[in-house]
C-alpha cells in the first residue's frame, strides 16, 4: 500500500477523467472501505467537501436499513475485479435531503500498486420520481379504463349488465354448453303494468322501480353462477348455466316473490294491487339448438304468462295452447 498524501485519485491513468465524471465517483480503502478520495461530483452529491470525507466511513451518509446491504456488496466487491452494479440505496446529504442512489462497484489497482474499490454513485432521485410518476398514471389509466369498459357493458340505471354483455355472455354459454354436451336456462322476466306506474306516479319514480328491481334481481340469483342482465325497457333476462327447467322455476319463482312482496311506492295503486313480473323460461337444448331460438321460446313464454293472468312463471314445455302474437303490446 502506498504512504503517499496525495489524493489516490492523482496516482490513477483516469485522473481526468475522475475529476470530469458527472456522476459521483468515491475511491475507498480496500481494507478499511473509508474514503480515499472523491471527485467534484461526489462532493456535491453530498454536499460535503473532500477534507471532511477523506479517511472517513459512508455509513454515516447512508440510510439505517440499507447499511447492510451497502457492507455486503463492498465486500462482495473484494472477490471479484468486474463492476458490480445494480445496488440501490438511499443517502442523505449533508444539508438534511435524501438522494436515491445507484451504485457500480468494482475494485482497481493504482499505479502505486495500491488497490482500491472504485464506486460511481448514480443519483436516480428524479429517474425514480418521473418512473413513479409514470407507474401510478399508468395505473390510473388502467382504472379508469376498466371504469370505462365496466361502463360500456353495464346497465346505466339497473347496474346489471346490459343488452349489448348478455348477447356476448350468451353466446359464450351457448359454446360452452354446445362443446360439453351441458345445458342452460333462460329466465326472461317482464315487469307488469309497468306503463301504468309511470303515468300514475311519474317517470322518476319508474326509474326509481326500475333501479330497486335490479337490486332485488342481483340479491334473488346466484353469485357468480347466474349472468343478470336489463335486456331493455321493463324487460330483465337471466342466464342459469348447468340449471334445469325445474331448477330455473325455483330460482325464478324465488325473484318473483321478492318482488311481489316488496313495499314499493303507490304499489297498491297498480292493477293486481302490487309490483309484479312475467316470466318465461326455456332451457337449452331440449327448447332450441340456439340461443336466437331459446331467446324467442323464453319470450314466447313470457306472453304466454302475460296472457294467462300475469305475475306467474311459464316454461316451454307447459303452454298447452300457441303463445298470443308476437306483435301483442306486454304490459
């Protein structure tokens, strides 16, 4: 090891380019790992000038947590003569801010024979700000982006899904259902006399049925089975994957006592004397081979319920006699 006082710095082939460096630079003792010299960047790095460094520790500029990390790549650093890089940590500058850091180190012989450990100190503070910066508006985006996708397949008012999600979801189980030989009802519901409660009690209040009829049309399914849609107007459809025609029945006789029993506003005043629903089901494939002719079986069912008294439920297999014209106004 060499006795000279000068800074090792002088000693070294890269003196210039030591002293040009824009990146911090800190030469340390091979054994001690206290400073032997540091570079104009360095010093404003820390904002410590050189004489008050030189024979000195880092420790005391680094981070409590990441101390330990920084020993053990300095010696690390000792078995091997290749730069070691990739080490973040965090300092703290003599003036009471905190830097974050990226270091390369590596060991180097002088030309006095003496070997030291070179460490470039990298400040990433504002690399990491904008890459954060740029994470959380790259997340932000995604949220809101699946707000908007949420939006696009979900019913404004009833917050089911909407027609345009039930044609896809429907399509998707009829595949399915068609490729493992499995089965699938529809229960398609119509809400009675809905024309009447808004002219006797006004639009808002219409929406406000419509609204609390998606509810209770949510809590009366499965979670995570049944696929629950506003399929348009007063009309509410709902896929039943793996479901029979009779299991079907239960579930939708289920939803249409929920809403029977329900203390709507100025219920009383409607013609049965309560909110009510038609339903229709058809279950593929014993009603239809696809899911356009288990569609107009189920609506064709909902008519039939319409026309035989309303709030009731009808499958496919009991209208004993053809469903009323397709162009007959449901109510």
């Amino acid at each position: 090891m060499s006795n000279s006082t000068e800074p090792a710095s002088s000693h070294a082939q890269y003196e210039d380019l030591f002293q040009r460096m824009l990146d911090a630079v800190f030469l340390l003792d091979y054994e001690t790992f206290s400073v032997v010299d540091v570079n104009p960047a360095g010093e404003e790095l820390l904002k410590v000038p050189y004489r008050e460094l030189q024979g000195k520790e880092l420790l005391p500029w680094i981070e409590e947590e990441d101390q330990a990390d920084f020993k053990k790549a300095l010696r690390i650093s000792k078995r091997r003569y290749f730069p070691r890089g990739g080490n973040v940590s965090k300092w703290k500058t003599q003036d009471g801010n905190k830097v974050l850091v990226e270091l390369v180190i590596c060991t180097l012989m002088l030309r006095n024979k003496r070997e030291v450990i070179q460490m470039i100190v990298k400040d990433i503070t504002k690399q990491h700000e904008a890459e954060t910066k740029a994470q959380r508006y790259l997340e932000e985006l995604k949220t809101l982006n699946q707000k908007l996708e949420a939006l696009s397949i979900t019913d404004e008012l009833t917050r089911l899904a909407n027609f345009r999600s039930f044609k896809t979801k429907l399509a998707e189980e009829h595949m399915r259902a068609r490729r493992y030989g499995g089965k699938y009802s529809l229960v398609f519901c119509d809400l009675d006399h809905f024309k009447h409660y808004n002219d006797t009690n006004g639009h808002p209040a219409g929406d406000a049925l419509l609204r609390t009829l998606g509810e209770i049309i949510s809590k009366s399914t499965r979670a995570g089975i049944d696929f629950a849609a506003r399929y348009g107007g007063e009309e509410f459809v709902i896929i039943c994957p793996e479901t029979s025609t009779k299991d079907a029945s239960n579930l939708a006789n289920r939803l249409r006592k929920n809403i029977e029993e329900f203390p709507f506003p100025n219920r009383e005043k409607q013609p049965l004397g309560k909110v009510s629903i038609s339903v229709g089901i058809a279950t593929f494939p014993e009603n239809g081979a696809s899911e356009q002719e288990i569609t107009q079986k189920a609506d064709e069912a909902v008519y039939y319920s319409k026309h035989h008294g309303r709030n009731r439920i009808t499958t496919v297999n009991e209208m004993v006699d053809p469903p009323p014209p397709p162009n007959k106004v449901k109510s």
